[in-house]
C-alpha cells in the first residue's frame, strides 16, 4: 500500500507514469519522465558544485587526511568474500588444532 501512495506521489507530480506493459496488459510499467530527469540532474549538479566549493577550502594535509578517513571508513564497511568466522583467540584455536590431530 505505502508503495503505491508513493507511486500516485511521483506520478501526480510529474517525475513518473504508468505505462501499460506491451506484452501483459494485466501489468502496469512505472517509467521517469523528462522532467524528473531535468529536476534530478539540476540538483546533482548543485549538489556536485557545493561539495567542490568544500573541498576547495581544504589545504592539501587535510584533502590528505579526509582522503585516508575515508578509504578506513570504506575498508571497515566492505563485505568480505567469505563470511566471517567469530573472533576466536590464540589459546582457543591452539587448543582445536591440537585436538583435531
């Protein structure tokens, strides 16, 4: 229900429209339209230009710093490629290879 209230939203406001589906005609397509295109690109690009006016401010040690912050923040948020195994100490997976011979 909530999504189709947001869907009558978006339509009733121009940024979308429902499109019967060419081969279903049970099937309704939702497609962007021109103008949400425009709306969306014209805030990106002022979005884009403010964050460069805030870099702008930096000096190069801090342009350095925030770069280094947020390469660890990305690192700590990546997904592995295989899933974690618990936090195991030393003493513990001594004592499970010992047992395991």
């Amino acid at each position: 229900a909530s999504v189709s209230v947001l869907i009558d939203r978006l339509c009733r406001d121009g940024y979308a429209e429902r499109i019967v589906h060419p081969a279903d005609r049970r099937s309704v397509g939702i497609v962007p339209t021109d103008y949400s295109d425009t709306d969306v690109r014209g805030t990106l690009h002022r979005m884009h230009e403010q964050m460069m006016d805030a870099v702008g401010t930096l000096s190069e040690a801090e342009r350095v710093a925030v770069a280094k912050f947020l390469k660890a923040m990305i690192r700590s948020v990546e997904i592995e490629d295989e899933p974690s195994q618990p936090s195991r100490g030393k003493s513990q997976m001594a004592e499970s290879t010992a047992s395991s011979r």
